[in-house]
C-alpha cells in the first residue's frame, strides 16, 4: 500500500498524512514549507517527502520523472494541495495587471497585501518555479537554506496578509506570489489545473495500481455564495464536475474517484479569520463547532480504504452540518 497526498505539511494534508503513515508507505508532496517537512519527515518512517509547485507543470513533470523511476504503483492519491485567496472578482483599479506589468508599483497595493509581501520573494519570479525536487536532500536531512528563507518568508507573510472576511470561508494566507500575480488565474491554475495535471500525468505513467482510490479535498463553497471566493468555488466546482466524469473513465480500471468538500477547518488556511469569526461559523454550525483537520483526514481514510469499495464519483461535505441548513 502507498498513497501519494499532496500539500502533506500543513493542514489537513498533514492529518491523512498522520493518519496514513502510522500503517502505509506515504509520498508527500508540498510546496516550500521546508522546516515542516523536514520535523514530519523526521517523525514519520513510513513518509518521504518531495517539494514541487504543483502550480508549475514543469515542476509536476520532474516530479512524475521521479516517481516513474522509483516504480511506485500508487494504491491511493490524495489530491489536497490548494490554496485559497480573499478578495473581490473586480480588482481595484490600482491593482490592474497593464500597471502592474508596466513596473513594481504593484508592491505598494494596499489591497494586494500578500501579493505585496511575497513579491519580494526571488523563489516567486516570474516564469513560475520549477524547483529541484528537494527528496533526496530530505533524505539526507539537508533542506537548503533558500527553503529555509522561503518558508520564513512565507510565514511571515501569511502573518502579514491577514484579512478579516466574513464567517463561511478561508483567509487569503496562503496567497502567493508572482511578478505578475493575478489571484484569478493563479487559483484556477492551483487549484483545479494543477491536481487534474498531475492526475492525468499519474495514469499515464501507470503509477497508479488497479483498484486505487483518488480522493480529491474540495470545499462546500461550491455550492455556497460568499464574498470573496469566486475564483476558488469555481476552481473547486471544476474539481468536483471533474470527479463524476472521471469515475466514468476510471471504473472500467477499477480506480474509485471520490471527493470530500469541507466546511471551515482549522489549520494555516482559516488562522486569519480571527477567534469571533470561528465563533460565528460554530454558532451557525449544526455540530456546534468548527472542524479539525483530523474530522477531514478520518473521511479521506474512509474513501481510501475498503469500506469504501463500491462508492465511486461522489462529493461529501464534511463540515459539520453547515451547509445542510
Ligand atoms: N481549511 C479550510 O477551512 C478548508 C475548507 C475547505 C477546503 N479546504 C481545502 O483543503 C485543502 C487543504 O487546505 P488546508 O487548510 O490544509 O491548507 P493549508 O494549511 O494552507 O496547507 C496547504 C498545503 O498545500 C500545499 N500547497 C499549496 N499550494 C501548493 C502547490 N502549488 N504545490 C504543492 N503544494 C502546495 C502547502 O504546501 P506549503 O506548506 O509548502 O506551502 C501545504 O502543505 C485545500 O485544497 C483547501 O482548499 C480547506
């Protein structure tokens, strides 16, 4: 048994990773949070980990060159890395993508703040990075000091670019950088593009066993209006439109493709919405309570694995109740 899961190091990927790793070989996939991987790596012998922005398709192709020359067969793939950014679907004049090539002005957008922060970044420049995969100096215990800086940076940032949106949807955190960052593409492109890419790429290079099971994290924004997040709804209603059709394709395999669609869960992604915030969306939450990464990790075990043996082509929300109201 391996499983592959994406944006292992944080969050609700780093709770299936727990959950997995403590029985299965577990491949782990992030993006630069080094010092995290390096303290799970090291926690976890059953985990190997590899940094890739999935965002980059030359990224994801060195990475599946990796894996194809390791000759895993995949009996599970966890799609889970995203990111979600805060912010209207007009962006301020200010922040118009003409200034923005024409020069750095961008930087001193108020209403780009965690674009702002992560600009500054030389790992972010513009074409987007396709990083070595940094496994092997996993292995060795020897991440580079410019992950290192990266992942400081990022932290700090993420700190930094706090918003305070309404109750029902994650914080901007996570957002990333670019030269020329424009939050539409990049979370379509990260969150829909990329896992799709990658999955194809898993089922081309037949690193995926017969009777596998994908599962793939969206979120019940998809079917829930709130300021902010078109990008990332549409992004994750593509991802779960691509899932029905997918178990289409990939039953006559006896490959299973599920997806679980969480509420507001506390990990990195949600840590900006402040305490009263969280509150509010407990209140208005059926179970009387925000989630935890391990409420998600326990569902995606559950489609992982045999219980789930005839469940094909499905999305669970797994959010307390909230959107069944
Ligand atoms: N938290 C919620 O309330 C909530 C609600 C609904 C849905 N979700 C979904 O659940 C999933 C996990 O969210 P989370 O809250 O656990 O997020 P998180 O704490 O911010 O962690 C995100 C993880 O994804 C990785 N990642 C992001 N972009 C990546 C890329 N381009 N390439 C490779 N790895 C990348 C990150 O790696 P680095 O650490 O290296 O950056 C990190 O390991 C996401 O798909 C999110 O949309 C979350």
């Amino acid at each position: 048994m391996t499983t592959l899961v994406t944006g292992a190091t944080r969050g609700i990927g780093r709770a299936i990773v727990e959950r997995l790793a403590a029985h299965e070989r577990v491949i782990g996939v992030y993006r630069h949070s080094a010092e995290a991987a390096r303290a799970l790596s090291q926690a976890l012998p059953r985990l190997e980990l590899f940094a890739c922005d999935l965002a980059s398709s030359e990224a994801t192709d060195q990475l599946l060159t990796t894996l194809r020359a390791q000759q895993v067969r995949f009996t599970g793939v966890v799609l889970n890395a995203g990111i979600a950014e805060h912010g209207g679907f007009v962006r301020p004049r200010q922040a118009s993508s003409q200034e923005h090539a024409s020069s750095q002005e961008h930087a001193s957008s108020q209403e780009h703040a965690s674009s702002q922060e992560h600009a500054s970044s030389q790992e972010h420049a513009v074409p987007r990075d396709a990083r070595p995969l940094a496994a092997e100096r996993f292995a060795m215990g020897q991440a580079s000091s410019q992950e290192h800086a990266s992942s400081q940076e990022r932290a700090a940032a993420g700190q930094a670019a706090t918003e305070q949106p309404a109750a029902g949807h994650p914080s901007a955190s996570t957002a990333e950088p670019s030269a020329a960052h424009d939050p539409l593409l990049y979370q379509l492109r990260s969150n829909l593009e990329a896992p799709l890419y990658l999955l194809r790429g898993l089922l081309e290079a037949e690193l995926v066993a017969n009777h596998a099971s994908v599962v793939v994290v969206s979120s019940n924004l998809t079917r829930h209006a709130v300021f902010g997040k078109v990008a990332y709804a549409a992004a994750k209603a593509g991802l779960e439109a691509a899932v029905r059709q997918l178990c289409v394709e990939l039953g006559p395999r006896g490959v299973r493709i599920n997806a679980v669609a969480p509420g507001i869960i506390r990990t990195d992604m949600t840590a900006g919405q402040g305490a009263r915030a969280l509150e509010a969306y407990a209140r208005e939450t059926p179970l009387g309570r925000v989630g935890e990464a391990s409420d998600v990790a326990q569902v995606v075990e559950l489609f992982l694995g045999p219980a789930a043996a005839y469940v094909t082509g499905q999305v669970l929300d797994v959010d307390g109740g909230w959107g069944a109201r």
